[in-house]
C-alpha cells in the first residue's frame, strides 16, 4: 500500500460545504502532484449525478473513483478525512473517510482493492481513521504491514 499512497495524500479538513466541494478537496492533491488531470474531479461529480453516489460503500467511508479515460495519468490513492461528514445524498449515510482511487487501467490495482476490502471489513477502522488525531496517523495507519 505504500506504492500507492505518499503521505502528502493525506489531509485532515474540518469542513466542506458541500459534497461537490469534498470532491474536489479530496482530489486535488492527486492533481496537485500530477497523478490525475483536473477532468477526473469532473468526471467524478458528472458520473455521481448522473448514476448517483456509487462511491459511497458503506456509512462513513466513500472511495471517489472514475474511469481511467476520464483523466488519470498514474496509479495513486490519497485519503481525505473531513471531521464535519457530508452526504453525496439527502437521505443517504454521512461519509468523513475519502479514499480517492486513480487507476490507470482495471486490473492494476486490484492488490490495493483487495487491502481496502480487507482494512475496510471492519467498521471500527473505519471509524479509528475518521478519529485520528493527525494525518500522520491516518498515513501510517494505511501503510503498515498486513497482520
């Protein structure tokens, strides 16, 4: 998971305003760095409009994804925590985990996939990166060995 997650990815932000907004506070590092054209945060926002928030797996945790095509230049994760949730809909569950997923194509990240499934099982992480104090935390949480 290290290959796939640099910890300048890594971001703690009080507030959005709005869900758009959350996308493109979650994203924007991987554009910053080069790993995603901006489109992709459109293409995130166009996709989840028109097929509704798909991303959104459980309460508290969305992992922002969308096709290669719609603006990834290389394979990189980043997570954004937000301590106010939001909703991507009005009667759907509050999310303050962000994983944003840029894959280049379908199969080259299924090794990080299976990791997320694996962290993600749990709703106690879930809830223990939503609570961490630092992004450092939050970091090395995503990072250390497999138990």
């Amino acid at each position: 998971m290290a290959s796939m997650l640099k910890r300048e990815n890594v971001q703690i932000v009080e507030k959005v305003d709005s869900w758009e907004e959350s996308v493109h506070v979650a994203v924007q590092p991987l554009v910053d760095q080069g790993y995603v054209e901006s489109r992709y945060i459109d293409g995130i926002i166009s996709n989840a409009k028109e097929f509704g928030p798909y991303f959104v797996i459980c309460p508290d945790l969305a992992l922002l994804h969308a096709r290669p095509d719609q603006g990834v230049l290389k394979r990189q994760l980043a997570v954004t925590v937000l301590r106010e949730p939001v909703r991507f809909k009005e009667e759907g569950p509050d999310v303050r985990v962000l994983v944003t997923l840029a894959a280049t194509d379908a199969d080259g990240h299924i090794e990080v996939m299976r990791r997320l499934a694996t962290m993600f099982c749990d709703p106690d992480n879930i809830t223990k990166i939503a609570e961490a104090p630092s992004a450092d935390e939050i970091y090395d949480y995503f990072t250390a060995p497999e138990e």
